[in-house]
C-alpha cells in the first residue's frame, strides 16, 4: 500500500503530521450514519469561502452585532447570501460568527478529503489552508481492514474522517493564531496582530467544527442547508448578571423601559434575583434607537 502524498505545495512555512490509528474508532461502525452525507465532490475540490471578515467583540468601527434570525445562508462556495458579525450567546460568551463558518467549512473539506483517502486505503495525505504551512497525516488501519464488509468501512471511514476533521480544522486555525500572533498577514498589508487569539476567536473555531460534523450528519438537507439550521436552532437563553444598586436600577430601566425613580432611595437588599424577560431583537432596538 503505497502513501497518497497529495498535490505538491510550493511553499511550507510549517509542518505537521498527524498519526491516526482506525482500529480504536472500529467500533463506532455500529453507528446510525448510512444516510449521512458529505461535501458535494465538487465543492471538496476547491477551497471555502476565503472573503469572510472577522471582526472583534467590541463597539468599534467595523463590528456588527447579530442576532439568530440575522445570520443569513450559509454559504461554503460565496453567494452573498450569509453575514458575519458577532453574536453573544448565553452559554458561550462572544461568538464571531466569521471565525465560527470558516472552522466549520475548513472541518467539512478535510473530512471530505480523509474520508477519501480511508476508503480508497491510502496511508497518508495533505492539506493546507490559506497560509503557507501544509500538513501531513498520516493513517493506520486495522488488521482486518481489508476484510472488512464494504458498508462497515464505509461507516467507520465517516467516523474517522468526521473525527479527525474537526482535530485538523482546530489545530491547524489555532496555528493560524500562532503565525499571526508572530506577523504573518493573511493580505499580505494588513496586521492581524491585534486580533491574534481574542478570546472569542478560538471558542468560535471550536463551535464552528462541532457544527460542522452535526452539519455533516444531516440525512435530509446540504451542508450549506444544515449548517443554515443549526445556527438558527437555539435561540433562547437566560443571562446572568450580578450588579448592585443603584446599577440594578438602571438595568431594570434599559431593557424594560420602564420608570427610572429615586436613585438615591433604591433598596441595598443582598441575595435577590429578579427575572426579566426581554426579546433580543427589543435590545437591539432599544440599543439603536438610543
């Protein structure tokens, strides 16, 4: 069995390699997947979405704050259809939206490329995302690989590939971080420096390849389609938020607009919660028209 090296990469600033071993996801071939699905071949051949512009989570210029029902279509080949911005989500702080599709475009294209190599029984292959630094994976498979029925390795080749994927898609956006931290600049002029590892950034790659893999699963829709669902899926939640008086007074005020009354005379009472129920999309309004 001779190794599948991939299309030579004239450049290589870093490498990696990343050994897997089939034999310990074998039994993961019992699993329910017969019916999932992958990229289509020809969006597998080429790279995702390359203009999509993260921005950082603050009031800045350039920054857009979203809600769930303002993410758009999700798009791996561009249509002008999707958006970026930032989200703030209830259990995961601060998502860039921009950061969160290209981990999970980046997931759906290797795992469309091991899966590939598993089923064909190819050793080893590559990958490179936009930057220089290519890297080499190298694969392992069990004894009874060759034997094994045509349906089961299917099977056990989407697991593998699936799980691998999000591990590449993560390592290789965190080495992104990495380059960027230490000047690399993806457009060559602009510094990316400021942005190198913002607290959201990696959080948001993180959620973007589970997506991707759920994304992945979908029996019924594309990945573009499933991916479109899943961001639009939970959009409800409760925030905690610690203040005093008279701060918990003017927070009342804002999101209920309601009667702001005598700062000076409010309550010092300790351990009460209050329960507000407020739409997000009344925030934004409440936020813009103020």
């Amino acid at each position: 069995m001779q190794p599948q090296p991939g299309r030579p990469h004239r450049i290589l600033r870093s490498s990696k390699s990343l050994a897997l071993l089939a034999s310990l996801l074998a039994v993961l071939a019992l699993s329910a997947i017969s019916h999932a699905r992958l990229l289509d071949p020809n969006d597998a051949d080429h790279w995702p979405h390359v203009m999509r512009s993260a921005t950082v989570p603050t009031a800045t210029m350039g920054t857009t704050f979203l809600n769930a029902d303002d993410v758009g279509h999700h798009t791996y080949t561009p249509d002008g259809t999707e958006k970026t911005g930032i989200i703030y989500t209830c259990r995961g702080g601060h998502v860039d939206i921009a950061h969160l599709r290209k981990a999970a475009d980046w997931t759906a294209n290797i795992a469309s490329k091991a899966y590939d190599n598993i089923r064909n029984g190819y050793v080893q292959f590559s990958y490179k995302l936009y930057e220089p630094s290519v890297y080499q994976v190298t694969l392992a498979y069990p004894e009874n690989w060759a034997t094994m029925p045509r349906d089961e390795r299917d099977r056990v080749a989407f697991e593998v590939a699936t799980a691998l994927a999000q591990h590449c898609a993560y390592t290789s956006l965190t080495w992104h971080e990495v380059l960027t931290w230490f000047g690399y600049k993806t457009l060559y002029v602009l510094s990316e420096f400021e942005s190198a590892f913002s607290w959201e950034d990696t959080f948001s790659n993180l959620l973007g390849t589970h997506l991707a893999v759920q994304a992945l699963r979908d029996p019924d829709r594309s990945f573009d389609d499933a991916m479109t669902k899943l961001l639009k899926r939970h959009k409800q939640g409760t925030i905690a938020a610690v203040v005093p008086e008279p701060l918990a007074s003017l927070v009342r005020h804002f999101l209920l607009q309601g009667e702001l009354g005598d700062l000076w005379k409010v309550t010092n009472g300790r351990g009460n919660w209050e329960v507000l129920t407020v739409e997000p999309r009344e925030v934004m309004q409440i936020q813009s028209s103020g």
